[in-house]
C-alpha cells in the first residue's frame, strides 16, 4: 500500500506544481473530448429526434442496430479509424493519423450510437399530449422540433452524459489512432497506462484524479441545470 | 373525409358544416370518433381521405391559413415544462407579434378566473389538475382564435375549474365571435348551449338532434320480437337487429301525462321527468326523462310549455315506433 500512498503524494505535488507533462495530457483530452462531443452532439441529437419521432419502414431494425453499436469495442473503433488514415488508407492523404483530431474521429465514431440512441429514447418516451399543444398553439415544423428538444432537454442531456463518459474514459481509440505521443496525442487515459507500465504511480494517480475531477464537475453542472430547469 | 389507424377506418363523415360563430355540439359514447374528429379539425392530423376547408380554404396541420386561428384544448391537462407566464406565452411569442406580452398574459389568465399576480410566476407543476386545464385554456384564447375546439373540456378537473372553463370559452364567443366546437358526455349541458348537437356512433355522424341510440347486447323475448331492457319494469321492443354490435336510434315522441297511444303502431314507455332544460337554440324547452335506467330526451310542447304541469319527479308516458327504429 506505501507505493499507493507515495504515488497519491506526488499525484497532489504534480498537480499544484503545474506540471507540464501532467497538464499537456489534461489539455490534449479536454480538446479531444471537446472535438468529439460537439461532433456528435451536432449530428447525433437531430437524428435521434427523427429515429424517435418518425415512425417509417425498418425503424425497429435500425433501432436495434443503434443499441448494438452503443457497446461497440474502442479498439474495434481505433482499428477502423487507423485502417482509414493510415497512409495507404482512403483518409490517408488528409494526414490524420496520430493527431487530435484524427482521436476526435473515433471518439465521434464511439460517442454517435449513444448520443443518437438516448436522444430517440427521449423523444419516444414524449407525451403524444405535447406534440398536440405545441400544434395547438401554432407551432409550425421547425418551432415543433426546437421545442420538443427542450421539452425532451432532461433526456438529452442524459444522452450527451453517458456519451461523454464514454470518450473521456475510452483508450483503445487514443492509442490506436493518436499514439501516445507525448505532447501531442497523450491524454489522460493513455497516459495512465502508460505510466503505471512504467511503474510511475504518481502521475497515472494525478491524471486519474484530474479524470475524476472533470466528471465531477460535469454532474455538478449538470445537476445544477436540472434544479433551474 | 375518412381517417383510419392502422387500416382501420374510425371516421367516415359525407359531410360536415360548422357556422362561424356558431357553437355546436358532438355526442357520442367512447370511441365514436369525437375525439378523432376534433384532432383533424384542430389540424393536428390529416384525414386518409378527404379534406377540412376553413374560410373556404383547403387546410391541413402547419398550413399558414389555419395556424393560430383554430385551437384545440385536449381532454387531459398538459402544461410544457416551463412556467405559467411561459406557457401562455408560447403561442404568442412563436406569432412574433410580443407587444403588451405581459398584459395579454395576465388578460388571458383573467378569462379563465386565474390571477395573473399569484399564478404567472408558478411552475408547471405546481397547478392542481383544474389549474393545469385553465392555464392551457388561456395559452389559447390568448391567441384569440376564430374557432376553439374543446374535448370533454370539463371531464378531469373539479367543478369549480369546469365552470371556469365553460365561461371562458362562452366568453370568448361573445366577445371574439369564436366558434366554439365542443365534445362532451353531458349531453344535456350540449343541448342547452349549442346551436346544434351531431351524434356521433362509430366514427359516422349518424344525425343531429334528440334522438337516442342505444347499444347491444340485444335480447329475444318470448314475443319473437328483439329489444333490450332497462331494469326490471322497462323494456324496448324492435325489429332483429343485424348484429348483435349494431346500435339501434330511437325517436322517441312528445311526453303525454296519461297513458294513451297517438298512434296504434306506437309503444308506449313509463318514465319519470328528471330534468327540463331550456334549449338555446331554439328557446324550447327539452325535458329528459328516465325509463328505467335509460334516459331520452323530448320536446315539450308549446301547451305544456305555457301550462307548466310538467316537472322534475313526475311520471309521463312516453311513446315510439319500432317500425320506425334505424338500425346502425
């Protein structure tokens, strides 16, 4: 347990000191993270609004299908993602490959089925009565689906939750599409594993507090949108 | 039109013809097709066949025509998630036209007896059920809509939010010129305030007026002839019917104080006056009157009217042909 408890104390002293290389990785997965989740946020909520609310010809198939690749693998991803950017791939030529946002493609890729799945739950468990008021009271296609995303908000923003646990926890894809490389492409969760390889608990303690740190933040934030709401 | 779900037909009406500032009635047991009737008239849905004209103009759900100017309140209460003020609002906002928001919130709320002062900061739910429904009344009338549509509008709130909700829409007639439509299981609160009532039955308007339908199950006396009871003493006599789903409309007479036939084909049936209604349209008066535990609804005449020896409690004859039966 001495390892551990050494470890913890130079985990606090890398983070009041500031240290570089531990806030490189922080900065690399806030960016990263960022990238991915405007991504599928922006593309995601609009097509979980109409694999929700429409109903049409292989909806239930493709509902299924978006629950499957809610728990898709991050290294399949990571795999997928490199096999396109590598040189030879068909990407290759937009020099991707072990950069942020070559990461951010992946992320995107693993954040999409459950932004897009959790916001059709949303919608789907949406009162009928709802869509009547807002008709009722004139509300024309657009003012329809701007205001039942707002009134569906809750649901949503559980989606965009549980999708953003996702990327910022997610390795495989880190590893595979950035490369760790230090300064650059090393978040959190790689440098984690790379350290405690390394037998390095100090830092991959640090980074796992960081970690926890931005997830608490997150909720708080979170719960304090709901209480206004 | 017709509308059907699923392939299934659930409203077939030739045709349907409401006044402007008029306010008429729609009767009928559950799913008759009021309720489908008053979403295609609201517009929220389009029927499978056949078309809504308003103004003389073809309309369906966003058409710029019908928007904000025809309005349906739901049976059920349903507020967004958001406060008073921001609910009434919503309507008026989306129309862009903003000016005095705040007063013609607070006029809105003022119709439906709510005051603006204690409600327009409270949060959705915060509202009992009645509140809830008053609210969404006033979110629409702040719309001042040509025709407001209202689905048993007093159905699932309390009594003291029912009257509220009854003035406020009379209201709005007589000061908007709105025409109210109006769907209700009181059938004797429709007739004393429409102008006229539709009966509806199995997605068809089957006639608008006093008629009674009664519904199976239909049972074969020893006569041979087929009928239904209404407790032990009152019974109805008919052809057979065609199915045994098949609802049969009844015509019932004028009320006689003896028991005398008018007619040798008619029967005649003992019940007891329980109400008397003055009917708006005409200025008659209507009494419903218990045969067993079904009732029926006739005309008084203008003798009976002018002698007044009709009244809630007594017991009178009433007579029908059941050559004259339709069967639906």
């Amino acid at each position: 347990m001495d390892f551990l408890l050494e470890g913890l104390f130079q985990a606090v002293q890398l983070l009041i000191g500031g240290d570089a290389e531990t806030y490189s990785a922080v900065w690399a997965t806030l960016r990263v993270s960022g990238y991915s989740m405007g991504c599928s946020l922006m593309i995601g909520v609009p097509l979980g609004f109409c694999l929700g609310y429409f109903d049409f010809r292989g909806k239930k198939p493709l509902r299924t299908m978006v629950d499957t690749l809610m728990a898709l693998p991050t290294v399949f991803i990571g795999l997928l993602v490199y096999a396109f950017l590598t040189r030879n791939g068909p990407l290759g030529d937009f020099g991707l490959l072990f950069t942020l946002p070559g990461i951010a493609i992946g992320q995107t890729i693993l954040a999409l089925p459950v932004v897009i799945g959790l916001t059709a739950a949303a919608v789907e468990s949406m009162d009928e009565k709802l869509r009547i008021a807002l008709m009722s009271l004139g509300a024309n296609r657009r003012q329809l689906f701007l205001s039942s995303l707002w009134e569906t908000r809750q649901g949503i923003l559980a989606g965009a939750i549980a999708a953003y646990g996702r990327v910022m926890t997610e390795v495989g894809i880190s590893m595979m599409v950035g490369g760790n490389i230090k300064w650059h492409t090393r978040t959190i969760t790689t440098a984690i594993a790379l350290e405690t390889n390394k037998g390095q608990f100090g830092m991959g303690i640090a980074l796992g507090l960081v970690l926890l740190a931005i997830a608490f933040c997150v909720n708080v934030s979170v719960s304090l949108l709901r209480k206004r709401n | 039109m017709k509308h059907a779900y699923g392939g299934r037909t659930v409203l077939s009406i030739e045709h349907l013809i409401v006044a402007k500032a008029s306010i008429v009635g729609l009767r009928g047991p559950n799913g008759s097709g009021k309720s489908t009737l008053l979403r295609l008239l609201g517009l929220i849905e389009k029927p499978v066949e056949g078309e809504i004209l308003f103004n003389g103009q073809a309309v369906e759900p966003f058409s710029p025509e019908g928007r904000f100017r025809i309005s349906l309140l739901p049976q059920e209460p349903f507020l967004m998630k958001r406060g008073v003020f921001g609910n009434v609002a919503y309507g008026i906002r989306i129309r862009g036209d903003v000016r005095d928001l705040t007063g013609r919130v607070h006029e809105a709320l003022s119709l439906v007896g709510l005051s603006g002062r204690d409600f327009v900061q409270r949060p959705w739910y915060a509202l009992s059920g009645g509140e809830a429904q008053r609210v969404a009344l006033a979110a629409r009338l702040a719309l001042r809509p040509d025709v407001l549509l209202l689905d048993e509008p007093t159905a699932s709130v309390d009594i003291p939010s029912a009257e509220r909700i009854r003035e406020a829409a009379f209201k709005a007639r007589e000061e908007m010129g709105t025409t109210l439509v109006i769907a209700s299981h009181h059938w004797q609160w429709l007739y004393e305030v429409c102008d006229e009532v539709f009966h509806l039955f199995g997605g068809k308007i089957l006639g608008k007026g006093r008629e009674t339908i009664l519904f199976g199950p239909w049972t074969r006396f020893d006569s041979g002839l087929w009928g239904k009871r209404f407790g032990d003493q009152h019974f109805i006599v008919a052809s057979r019917p065609p199915s045994d789903e098949s609802a049969a409309i009844v015509h019932v007479g004028s009320i006689e104080e003896d028991n005398v036939r008018v007619d040798e084909n008619d029967v005649v049936l003992k019940g007891t006056i329980t109400r008397i209604n003055l009917e708006r349209n005409s200025g008659r008066l209507v009494a419903t009157i218990a045969v067993g535990h079904q009732n029926f609804i006739v005309e008084l005449t203008e003798r009976q009217t002018r002698e007044r020896t009709l009244f809630p409690g007594k017991d009178v004859f009433v007579h029908y042909c059941p050559k004259k039966i339709r069967w639906v």
